[in-house]
C-alpha cells in the first residue's frame, strides 16, 4: 500500500461519540511515549499529521486519522503512564476496553512496543487481553534506530518470544519497516 492522502479527521473521548466512517479501523495502542504520533507521521509521509511530545499521557482522546480515504487509524491513550491520577487512569482503561471490545469496524490493533526498554508488564498483559479477545494484532517494535543492529536483533527476539509472535521492526526516522507496516494494514484491510 502507498500513502498518497493522509488526514486528521477528529477525537472523540469514548465509544459512543465515535463517528461511523464505514471503513477499516486499526486502533494503535502503546505505552505512554512509545512513539505513536511519530509513527503517524512516519506512515503518513507528513512531518506534522500528529503532534508529538516528550511529555507521556499527552493523548487523552481517541483521535482518528484517515489514509488514502480507504482506512482509519485510530490513536488511543497510552497505557501505563503512572503520573495520571488513578481515577483518570481507570477511564482511559474503561474506554480502551469499550472501544477494542465494541468497534464494528476495527480489523486489527497495532501493537507498539519500544525496542530500547524490556518489554513491560502492561505489554504483556495488554497483548494476553488481545488475545483473549480475539483481537488481530499487527504487533511494531518502535525506535530501532536508536540501537545497534546487534541490539536491535536482540531486543526485537526478547519481544517476539515473550509475546510469541512476528514482529516488524519500526523506525519513524529511517522508515525501516514502513513498507511491511503497509502491507500488513493493507492485508487485513481486506477483511472488512
């Protein structure tokens, strides 16, 4: 798949004032700061279609992104971000689940998971709940660029084998990964 058009289409904070866009959906889920918003941009080939920050927990909304007038990604609230009230932290959990659980639409999440840290507790149990719901992932190892190949390699088979499954190593600078990103997009698509 080749990105020719890509939009900012508007944010909704639950489910229910969710629009229906009558396409494919993928939710990208992640760690506070795992790089969502430069995977956007990455994608999208526009340096600025979401706004990045070194600040996590900044996304508090689900925002929708349209590609190609064919898909919608749909950017959800980091998980696991402690320097949020608890109570706030419940909500974004009660959305999360509501909006993964309920979406007519949705065909896959993305699952991003930084290559630089071990793999965290709420990685593990975000993709046992993935599972256990039957959720298609299209599971990403973000920020490859920042290691070695050697640890690149490393760090990209801990991921697979703690979360027994492919990978696609992801590098929002460099773009590796971008095309096999695509094409696994482009493939479950097709499901809809």
């Amino acid at each position: 798949m080749k990105v020719s058009s890509a939009e900012f289409v508007t944010s909704a904070d639950c489910l229910k004032n969710c629009p229906n866009f009558g396409l494919p959906e993928f939710a990208m889920i992640g760690r506070s700061n795992v790089g969502k918003s430069s995977f956007i941009n990455a994608i999208s080939n526009r340096k600025n279609l979401a706004r990045t920050s070194n600040t996590p927990g900044k996304t508090r909304l689900i925002n929708f992104y349209k590609f190609n007038n064919k898909i919608i990604i749909a950017d959800l609230p980091g998980y696991g971000y402690a320097k949020v009230a608890q109570s706030e932290q419940k909500k974004w959990q009660k959305n999360l689940e509501e909006y993964l659980l309920n979406r007519d639409s949705l065909v896959a999440a993305i699952q991003l998971i930084d290559a630089r840290i071990e793999i965290q507790e709420n990685d593990l149990k975000m993709r046992d709940w993935l599972d256990y719901n039957s959720i298609n992932v299209i599971t990403v190892v973000t920020k490859i660029d920042t290691l070695s190949k050697n640890k690149a390699f490393q760090s990209a088979k801990i991921i697979s084998d703690a979360l027994n499954c492919e990978i696609i190593q992801f590098s929002a600078k460099t773009g590796i990964g971008k095309d096999k990103i695509l094409a696994a997009i482009e493939n479950f698509s097709k499901q809809y």
